[in-house]
C-alpha cells in the first residue's frame, strides 16, 4: 500500500492560488452577504483548506449602496466606538452611518466574521469595498459569483 497518497496537505503562501472574485451586493442582506464573503475571504470553500494561512481569494464587493437590512436594524443597530478620552464614546446608527459612507457599513459586518488576530487583518487587506460598479482592478479581470452558490 502506497503510505504517501494519504498524507495531508497543508497549503502555505507559495501552494495556493489565489483568484480575484467580484460580488455584487445589489439587494442582498448584509449579513448574508457578510457571512459569504467572509468565507471567500478565509478560504474555507476550498480543498486545501488551512485554518493558519491565508489561503482565501482577493474579493472585491460593488454596489454597497443597495444593500439591505430587515426589519428596524437601520434605526436600532447601533456602531460604536471609542475615543480614549473620558466620556469619548461615540455611537452611530446604521442609517447615519450609510449616510457618511455606504461602504463602511458593509466593511464593518465583514471584519467582524473574520478572525480577531493578524491572520485577519491580513484577510482584511484583501477585501476592496466600492459604491457603484467602478473600481480600480479592472486589470486584475475579477471573475464575478454568484453567492447563493457559495454555503
């Protein structure tokens, strides 16, 4: 019996191959939308899945300004932050905050799905966010999915 066709393949940063997938977030829920893309983002719909490398594929996300949210989260779900100085926290609702920029919102949802730690900030690096159906990765020719497709 041939030992070595079952030994595990762990993927590292020269093994894997990363694709640039665009999604657009034209009427999807942003949570839904933020948990999918989050999975893109890790890797975990691939094969060669490694929880400690960053084995995901680059995302760009279009249209965050037709995003969706149920029920009375646009008034009742609250952002906030901290200054450092007494009394310095500061809160924004969702309406204002995708009032100031739509693409924060969807930012905002999809870091907090990724893994507290440098393994996701550097996934974070990978995700680009845009308001309309512009963005500047033209050139690397992103190949657009459908996220229903993805679990």
């Amino acid at each position: 019996m041939d030992t070595l066709s079952y030994k595990t393949i762990s993927a590292n940063k020269a093994s894997n191959d990363k694709t640039w997938v665009m999604v657009d977030a034209d009427g999807q829920t942003l949570g839904r939308l933020a948990s999918r893309v989050a999975i893109l983002l890790r890797g975990k719909h691939k094969t060669n899945f490694t929880p400690h490398v960053d084995c995901g594929d680059n995302v760009i996300v279009i249209n965050a300004e037709k995003i969706k949210l149920s029920g009375n989260k646009w008034e009742d779900k609250s952002y906030i932050r901290y200054t450092g100085y007494p009394s310095g926290q500061r809160s924004l609702s969702a309406n204002e905050l995708f009032a100031k920029n739509p693409a924060r919102l969807v930012e905002k949802s999809i870091k907090g799905m990724l893994p507290k730690n440098k393994l996701g900030a550097s996934l974070f690096r990978n995700l680009t966010v845009v308001v309309g159906t512009s963005h500047a990765h033209e050139a690397q020719q992103p190949k657009a999915i459908n996220l229903n497709d993805i679990n």
